[in-house]
C-alpha cells in the first residue's frame, strides 16, 4: 500500500483536528441520535465571512483562495441562504445566492450544513444566544464565520480604540497570516499594525499601516488597508468583530477576526469547553478543521478534531481527500493582562486572544518556533 506523500504538518491544525468526533461531530447529521432539534437557534439575519481554501479539489484546478463577505438569512427551520461579494485571488464579483443550503442545530448545539441527501459537509457550532454561529467543511476546506446583524455600532465615532486581530489572506500566490492591534480614532481612520506575518512558514516581524473606515447606520463596517478594503459586522455585544474582502478588483482576499484590547485579564478568564474551527496551509494545499477545545484551570489546553485536507499520494499525483481525527495536549497556555492569547504547541508559538466576555478566541501564526505554514483558529463557548 502506498504511504500519501505529505508536508510537514503544523501543529495547530494538527492539533485542530479530532475535536469532530468527541463533539458528537462523527460521520452523518449531528442533529440525530434521539437529541433535541435546537434547528430555530440559529435564526436571523447574519453578517456572513467565509474563506474556502481551493486549491486541489480537482487535478486541473490550482491553488487559489476565495474570500466571501455579505449578508446571510437563516430561517429556523433549516435553510440558510446569501447574498455576497467574492473575492478569488483579487478578482471580484457581486454573488446573489453563492451559498444556499440546509442546515440542522443539535442538542448540543453542534450546527451541520447538509447536502441534499441529508449528510453533513460542513460542521460547527452555535453559541447559546444563536448570536454567533462558526462552521467548517468536512468535505471541502472551507470556513464560515456568522455575526448576528445589530446596531451596535451606528457611525464611525461607535467604533474606537485598540483591538487585538489575526488575519488569513494569500497575496498573490503566498499564502499569509498576521497577528496584530488594529486601533480606530472614532473619527474615520485606523492604525493596522501588524506583529508578525508567517508566509507559508516564514515568519517576519510585522509593520504598521494607516487606513480609513466607515460605520453604517445598520452597523456594516468597512475598513481599508493598503492592499484591501474589508467588510463586516460587530456582534452585538462588542465581543468580537470578523471583516473579509477585499471587496474592490485588485484586494487581496482577505480575513480578519478581532476582539477589544482588554483592561485587565488573566488566565483565570479562559476556562471551559468551545466549539472551534480552523483553515491553515499544509505546504500543498488548505487544511479545514472542526471540533471542540477545554481549557483548565491547570492553564492548558486539550482538543479533539477533525480535519481534512487534499494531499497526493506522491507529488506526481492529483491530490485526494485525507480526513483524520485526533485528540491533541495537553498545550500550554497564558493570557495576558491586556487580552493576549498565546498557546505553545510542540515548540511553536501561536498568538491571538480572548474577549472581554471569555466567550471567543482566536489563534493564528505560528509567531515563532517550528516553522509551519499559516493557520487561523476560532471559537466560541458552547
């Protein structure tokens, strides 16, 4: 039998992957098993962020990456649909449904998009107010980020101060990730200033830019940055805030998760169990990755997941569907006093942070270390 040739695996992902299986996320519907239908949790309308990483679906097809940012209804009864901009390696078009399809919310609260036969493709979870919903593909690399629509921020003097991000973008052929402070005036401009960025592995140290920005009244945001302007919503408690673009010809397609810059924190503030969802560049394509996480009070972490990537059997051949569960950690963790997160894993460091609720995080890099090729993690509590 021949071994799939492979590249270096990094080890967030590697560690994102078998959280499916413990989370009740195995194979088929997780709204079975005799469990409540929590299907109306998830109900409203949503900012929608979406990045599908396409890079070997099919032998003829190269790498590229696609970033939607728009607008998406969930019924409560199980259709969810979209109207949206895509950005595919910075060719931009205006979509009216890029993405319609059903979907089902278990007892757990665990959300699955299923095909027209009923199975799962895509799977996450929902927080316990339906404010926020995360999915990621099980059968294509994909991930999906969903803010419930408010007016939370109304014009730009709504949106100040200092915010943590991590950033997944490809600009041109490189795929890249950021980890920074992005800092709003109140007043229409922003200070982006990036920490680091890992481009498929390598890791410099990151510069600061200035942009502008712009707050409707319905609460849609629009930030532009040198190389991409990006759009998104704030969750109605100020918790989080996810932007994706770039909505203009040229933009690099481009993904961003942030949360305010706290007064205080500790790691007392991130304990519990999250549903978490992941896309990382694995050196021959994109990795998707959907499970859970627990965080304790013994300052470590432990993941369950599963992941899939598309990895040839040797580099001569077309690539195939690799799926893989695995339970990961314990991993170290700290919380800084102003809300950084940080998790060393098998010699690597990933950066991100908590938000002031407890209730999401994100990672990305890694910062330093082991190289490893990009990667952007995300969870909410379930």
């Amino acid at each position: 039998m021949n071994t799939p040739y492979r590249t270096p695996v990094p080890v967030l992902l590697v560690l994102f992957a078998s959280l499916l299986t413990l989370a009740g996320c195995g194979g088929g519907s997780g709204s079975g098993g005799g469990e409540a239908n929590l299907t109306a949790l998830f109900q409203g309308d949503y900012g929608a962020a979406r990045t599908l990483g396409f890079d070997a679906l099919e032998p003829s097809k190269s790498a590229s990456q696609i970033v939607f940012s728009g607008d998406s209804a969930a019924d409560g009864v199980g259709m969810v649909t979209e109207a949206a901009t895509s950005n595919r390696d910075g060719s931009v078009n205006t979509l009216v449904s890029p993405f319609n399809a059903p979907y089902a919310v278990s007892g757990a609260r665990v959300l699955e998009f299923l095909n027209a036969r009923g199975t799962s493709f895509g799977r996450g979870g929902v927080s316990a107010d339906g404010r926020i919903a995360i999915v990621a593909g099980t059968s294509s690399t994909f991930l999906n980020t969903y803010i419930q629509r408010s007016a939370v921020l109304g014009s730009p003097a709504d949106l100040s101060g200092s915010f943590h991000f991590v950033a997944f973008a490809r600009l041109g052929s490189i795929v890249t990730g950021y980890t920074g402070v992005a800092a709003f005036d109140g007043m229409g401009g922003v200070t982006w200033t990036r920490s680091f960025a890992n481009a498929e592995g390598t890791v410099v140290a990151g510069t600061a830019s200035t942009g502008t920005y712009d707050v409707t009244a319905d609460g849609e945001t629009t930030v532009t940055i040198p190389g991409s302007t990006i759009r998104g919503r704030m969750d109605a408690s100020g918790d989080v805030m996810i932007l994706a673009g770039g909505v203009v010809n040229g933009d690099s397609p481009f993904m961003a998760v942030l949360t305010p810059v706290r007064a205080t924190a500790s790691n007392a503030d991130f304990t519990g169990n999250f549903f978490v969802v992941g896309l990382d560049w694995i050196g021959t394509g994109y990795r998707s990755t959907s499970g859970t996480l627990d965080a304790t009070a013994a300052d470590t972490v432990t993941l369950a997941v599963s992941r899939l990537s598309f990895v040839p059997a040797t580099p001569a051949d077309p690539p195939s569907p690799i799926s893989e569960d695995v339970a990961l950690g314990p991993y170290g963790f700290e919380v800084f006093s102003n809300g950084k997160l940080e998790v060393s894993i098998d010699g690597s460091t990933y950066e991100g942070a908590l938000s002031p609720s407890g209730d999401v995080f994100f990672l990305g890099g890694p910062v330093s270390g082991v190289p490893a090729g990009p990667a952007i993690l995300i969870g909410i509590r379930r």
